[in-house]
C-alpha cells in the first residue's frame, strides 16, 4: 500500500535555548525556556512566539478546512 503523503512540512513545539526575536514579529522577543512553535525552512528552522503561532495555526487551519470543503463539493 503506498504511504499517503503529508501537505505539512516538518514543525516541532520546543523551547529556546537562548534569547531571540520571533520570526513573525520583531517586537516579540523570546527568551530561554519560552515554548515556541518550531518550523522546518529548507536547511534551517524558523521559530516563533507562542502569540504568532496561534495565529498561524488559527489561520492554516482555517485554509485546510477551506480546501477539503472544495474537493468534497467537486467529488
């Protein structure tokens, strides 16, 4: 049986090791031991603030349920 494919790319929810901006939102400012949303980018991981990654969840959540609305109403 083939293995079904994913539409998402590698993400992780880690904490920092050290401080840093969030990659979002320049004014949201990490520090060691916040949780962050961790996000696969070609070699390297784009990180963010647990506020932005809602927000980006909230909003890729909504376009996925987008997309299957639209192929069960062509099938």
């Amino acid at each position: 049986m083939a293995r079904i494919k994913s539409l998402l790319i590698r993400v992780e929810i880690d904490e920092a090791q050290k401080a840093h901006n969030c990659q979002a939102n320049a004014a949201h400012r990490l520090v060691k031991g916040d949780r962050r949303l961790k996000v696969r980018s070609g070699r390297s991981w784009d990180h963010y603030c647990v506020s932005c990654a809602a927000v980006i969840l909230e909003r890729d959540i909504a376009e996925l349920q987008e997309l299957r609305r639209r192929v069960q109403t062509q099938a």
